[in-house]
C-alpha cells in the first residue's frame, strides 16, 4: 500500500489561474517535502515542512506556497500558473534516514 | 550554500559492462551522503547510503565509495543488466542553516542496451 499518494495525477491548467496540487502520507513523518523536477534540473526543492502548521521555502520557492494543515497533508498551491511553472512535481516524506516520494504529479500550464 | 554536482547526464552500455558515475560536493555542515534510483513512471527511491563511518554503501549488486579527501562520492555496477535502466541521483542530507533537507545532483540517465 502506497504511503506518499499524490492527487492530481494529471492537471492541464490555464496561465493565471490557480492550482493546488495535494499530497497524503501515512508515514507518521513529521517532515514533507515539494520537489519539481525539469530535464537538465534534475529535482530541486520548493517547499518544506517540519510538521503540521509550518512551512519553509526551499531553493525555489517564487511563484508557490505551500500549506501543512495536518500531520498527513501538505499541499502545494500555484496561485497564478505560469507556462515556466509546466513540469512533474514530486511529492516527499522522510524520516532521519530516508525520504519516501509520491508517484508525481504532471502539470501542463498552457 | 550546499551543492552536489553530478556531471554525467546520460551513460549508455550494453549489458554485463561496467557502471561508473560519480559526484562530488559542498557543504560547510556535516553530510550524510545517498544514491536514489527512478524508474520510468515512478518517484525516486532510495538505492543506498554511504555511511562515512567506513566509506562505502551497497545494495542490490551496486556499491558506492566515498572519498572525504575529494568530496566526492560515486556509484558503480561490475556488470549492469537491462533492468537497471533508469535515471540515477547523488543526493547529499546536510543541517547547514538548521534546515534538515537533502541536495539532489541533477541526475544520471542509464540506458542498458540488450
């Protein structure tokens, strides 16, 4: 049973409109991560997060804001889409030893 | 600032070759040091950690060394098969600036030709 799932799997998006991508872990981690990841970039982090209620800016942080309401979700939200922004996004939870990522999220902004 | 730098994009071989990918990095903290595999459709995953206590990490026939005098740590195979195809991170875990996160190199395309 998969422990990082991320929702949508697939999104098409309009520039300037707003998108919110979701991610869920059952790990019981208190640490989540947003990863985009772009041939030539590799991943680069984005956002993360140390527990429920805090959020930090990675390396990468224009453009996107990030929302940890729970001990389980972290969210990322695009509130105005730019074509820069198409890309896959990854999704992470991670422990002292290991981060575990989700499936991804393909975002095509046109 | 961290930085790891993983200079091969792409490795093309045939199978029972030889697999050599290296990378060096940058910290002013105290790093801890990974190799993440992603197959084709999928999130990364964590092939191995190299423990500085001896130098090396192994795991599913892969073997990473890491060298502290270079700074620099890489990831080899005596002989890769067609299932090893996939794109192949350094990552580096540091606590620089009381950030706990991990830096990604940008990643190493294996293509195994049959």
């Amino acid at each position: 049973e998969a422990a990082v799932t991320q929702s949508p799997r697939n999104k098409v998006a309009v520039t300037g409109g707003k998108v919110t991508l979701s991610c869920n872990q059952t790990n019981n981690h208190n640490n989540m991560y947003w990863y985009r990841q772009d041939t030539g970039h590799g991943l680069r982090l984005i956002h993360y997060s140390y527990g429920a209620g805090s959020t930090e800016k990675g390396d990468i942080p224009d453009g996107y804001k990030a929302s940890r309401p729970s001990q389980e979700n972290f969210s990322l939200i695009l509130e105005l889409a730019t074509p820069s922004q198409t890309s896959v996004y990854f999704c992470a939870s991670g422990d002292r030893t290991e981060q575990y990522f989700g499936p991804g999220t393909r975002l095509t902004v046109l | 600032g961290d930085s790891v730098i993983q200079m091969q994009g792409q490795v093309t071989l045939s199978e029972n070759d030889f697999l050599f990918i290296n990378c060096t990095y940058s910290t002013t903290g105290y790093p801890t040091l990974f190799w993440y595999v992603q197959y084709s459709g999928e999130g990364p995953q964590l092939l191995l950690q190299v423990t500085t206590a001896n130098n090396k990490g192994s795991s599913r026939g892969f073997e990473a060394t890491y060298d502290k005098g270079t700074t620099s740590f890489h990831l080899q195979k005596t002989s890769v098969q067609e299932i090893d195809s996939a794109v192949y991170y350094c990552a580096m875990r540091s606590y620089t600036e009381g950030a706990d996160r991990l830096t990604f190199g940008k990643g190493t395309q294996l293509i195994i030709q049959p």
